[in-house]
C-alpha cells in the first residue's frame, strides 16, 4: 500500500508540532513547508561532505594557530587586530588565557550553498541551531528506500553526548545547554534533545541562566529536587550578549578555574566572519598553506568566496585592495564601489561578528536584490562601523535551480517549487576527529536571495538513496 504524500507530509508536521517543533501560528519562527521526501544527495556529493569535515577543523586550527602566533610577532600583527577589533579588552584576553589557548568548537557547522558548479561555502557557524531540529527531522523522514546521512554513527543525540564526553574525559558527565533569551527561538528544540538523551539514562539538561547556581566547587543546576555538578556547559548564546545574561561572570570564572569545561570556549577570535577575508589575503598565503597542508588549502581555496573586510582606513594612491576588481582594474578606494549597477553589485554585506545584526541572516544584505540607494547606505554603514563594528562584503554565489514538492496548507494539496539551496552539516568533533552527525537541507523560493529557514522555505534531512 503507497502512503499518499499529502498524508505523509500532514503526519510529519503533526510530529513536529507535537514535539514543539513546529508552529503553523503567525510569526512562530518555527514554521516553514514539508515534503513528503528527504532531500537526495548522490554518493559523491555524500563523500564530499565527509571529507569536508576534516578539512574545516584543520581550518579552525590554523585560524587559532595564526591568531596566536599574530599575538607575538611570528605572524603579521594586523591579522589578530582585525578579529579582536570592537570586543572588550578583558574577554579577547580571557579567551588567550594558557588553559583555552589550544581550544576550539566542538560542534563546526558551514553555511554549503548548491550551486551549478558544486559547493560553496559562505559562512561557519561556531554556536549554530538547528541540530535538535535536524535530530528530530532525521527520525521522521526514516525509510527502508533511502539511508538518511549521518544517522550510521547514531546520529546527533549520541554524537553530542560524545563530543560532550570527549571534552569533559568522563564516562558519564553532566552537561547543561545554557539557552540564553536572544537564543530563545531555539529552546524548544535542545529541550526535545536533551528530552531524548535522559531517556537514555544520559544526564543532559536544557537550563537557562538564572537556573545556574555557582558554588565553590563549581556549577551545579536542580533536577527533580537534587542539585547536580555540571560537567560540561554547552553554551548556547553569543558573546556579543554577554552583558545581558545573569550569572554569566560566575560561569566565566568556573570555566576559568577549570571547574567546568565550556564549549564553544569563549574565544571572540574563532566567531568571525572576516576569517574567510584573511584566508584569501594574498600576503598570508605562504601562513595558510603551511599552517592547513597544501590539500586542505587547495581545497578550501576553491570552496571560500572572495571576502573582503570593510577597512574604512586611507589606501596609499599607490595602493589596492587585493583581488577586489572592477571592469577589470583594481580598486583603490571602497568608494569606487558606491555607483554599481545592480549587475556588478553580486556581493553581499554583512557585519563580522559580536553583533545581534551577525547571526540568523539579520544584517546581510545581498547587492542585487536592493536599490542602489540601499546599497550605498549599507556600504556607507559598513565602512563607518570600523572598527567597532566590522562588516564584510563577499562574492555571492548564486544557487543552482533545484525542483521540490511539499504540501500546500491552504489547498491541502501538493505543489512543486523552483528553489535554490543551503545545506548545513553538523559535524562533532570527538578526540580530535570529526563526525558528520546530519545535514539539514534548506530550500527557498527561487527569486529569494537569501537562503535561511522562512516560512516559505522548505526543510528536511538529506539521504542518499539506496
């Protein structure tokens, strides 16, 4: 008996919606269109993102290498001035103290745009959402026909608890997902996942903030009646908010005193977007090369977008910004860039990092798909945010056309759409090893220029069909 799609679909969201996943209500943010199918890679496109996995650690690694090594001289200065400009002085050194020095995230998840020639990737999210919600996609869209990706190694429940285990070199440790209220949207799902890992007799909580209490000892939270020492935090809120959240200087001085491990660790250098600019800066090549291998560099030279940092500083009339051309000659000034016709203007502008505008596509702004006035006010504010506020512009890739069905809520029937796609992998990193625990697929309409989950999007796990 063939199941009809539309049912298919009805049930999926009826799931979701019963997990506190899904909401049909207006302005939710937890709504978007469902198909009946998985989103279907081919074997090569499969292993591509396996082997990706290591080559972003390598990058995180050299990244945090050459920040380092910038700090004493042994690299050029102005790379590690350009990832702390704007952050406080005492957090950019709490994240160099001798204990974090070598630390880096634990869950790597890149922004992968499809386009007509492969993959790009134009973002790495190092404090990403949406795992609980690819972890609940992954069991739903389960079919004897396809093998979803990611779900061999057990997926992204026992793959978080690993990662966490690894971190904390205990069999069993405690760990807290500290959910801040700017992360609230993504409550819900970490509580279904956490949910999901006590069930496995796995102790795992969904907390906020103010329900982290310090003690000498370290940091503990109540479950059931019982305080419990939390071994691992997994903070998820960004470090521009930090101000805003309670008890955050205890957790820091916890994480300090090695009371408990923290990840993300609090590292405002690894949280920038501008690293993809300092990678294809011609000068730091030979740093580049060396520090990632020349496979890994290759590699992701061919997988990074042309990026550029906003530096609003003068350029010696002798001077250029490098590899940035236009009609086939270099540009010496960012205010060549002001008069472009919508053709020339395929780049995005987005702010760095430490921002509330730098997360969940809120300040980009795609180049042609704006007026030109909106364009020059956003150039405009980009330049006159540095260095406090550092913006990026950054070759856009534009997608390829991809067909998908999904069922209409209106008409109760299914529909196919023209779209272009972003896939996001989340890959654990355990022992120094990654492991690719999932890819969500997010489809939008065509004539969208920005590629996140909407309510006109839509989104499944991928697979590879048997």
């Amino acid at each position: 008996m063939i199941t009809q799609p539309e049912n298919i679909c009805t049930e999926i969201q009826t799931s979701l919606t019963r997990s506190g996943l899904f909401s049909d209500t207006e302005d939710s943010g937890n709504s978007w269109r469902i198909s009946p199918e998985p989103f279907f890679l081919s074997s090569e496109d499969v292993e591509f993102f396996h082997q990706l996995g290591p080559h972003l650690l390598k990058f995180y690694t050299a990244w945090n290498k050459l920040y380092l090594e910038s700090a004493k001289g042994t690299c050029p200065e102005w790379f590690a001035q350009y990832l702390d400009a704007g952050k406080p002085r005492e957090l950019v050194e709490f994240g160099k103290m001798k204990r974090f020095r070598r630390t880096l995230p634990s869950l790597l998840r890149p922004d992968v745009i499809v386009t007509e020639n492969g993959f790009a990737v134009t973002e790495l999210d190092s404090v990403p959402g949406g795992f609980g919600l690819t972890a609940e996609l992954m069991s739903l869209y389960k079919d004897p026909s396809w093998q979803i990706v990611g779900d061999t190694e057990g997926g992204i429940p026992t793959l978080f608890y690993k990662m966490a285990a690894s971190l904390a070199k205990e069999e069993k440790p405690c760990v807290a997902i500290v959910v801040s209220d700017e992360a609230g949207d993504y409550r819900s799902e970490m509580e279904w996942l956490t949910a999901l890992l006590r069930k496995k007799d796995l102790p795992v909580y969904t907390v906020h903030p103010k329900e982290v209490q310090f003690r000498e000892e370290g940091l503990f939270i109540l479950n059931e009646g019982n305080w419990l020492r939390v071994d691992i935090l997994y903070r998820f809120f960004e470090l521009f908010d930090l101000k805003n959240i309670p008890k955050s200087e205890l957790m820091m001085y916890a994480a300090k005193k090695g009371q408990v491990v923290t990840t993300p660790p609090y590292k405002t250098c690894l949280e920038e977007k501008l690293s993809f600019a300092l990678f294809h800066h011609p000068s730091l090549k030979p740093d580049w090369e060396k520090a990632l291998g020349s496979e890994t560099f290759s590699t992701l030279s061919h997988l990074i977008p042309e990026t550029w940092i906003l530096d609003s500083r003068a350029i010696p009339p002798y001077g250029v910004i490098p590899g940035l051309e236009l009609k086939g000659s270099p540009v010496q000034d960012w205010q060549e860039l002001r008069g472009l016709t919508q053709k020339e203007r395929e780049m995005v502008i987005k702010p760095s990092g430490f921002s509330p505008e730098s997360w969940g596509s809120r300040g980009v702004v795609v180049g042609h798909d704006v007026s030109g006035e909106v364009w020059q006010e956003t150039l405009t504010k980009g330049l006159q945010g540095f260095p406090d506020q550092t913006s990026i512009l950054q070759k856009f890739y534009k997608g390829k056309r991809v067909p998908v069905s999904y069922l209409d809520q209106n008409s109760g029937k299914m529909e196919t759409m023209q779209s272009r796609v972003r896939l996001t992998p989340y890959y654990f990193v355990v022992e120094d090893t990654t492991h690719l625990a999932g890819i969500l697929a997010t489809l939008c309409p065509q004539n969208k220029k920005k590629i996140h989950g909407m309510t006109d999007a839509v989104m499944m796990p991928c697979a590879i069909k048997e």
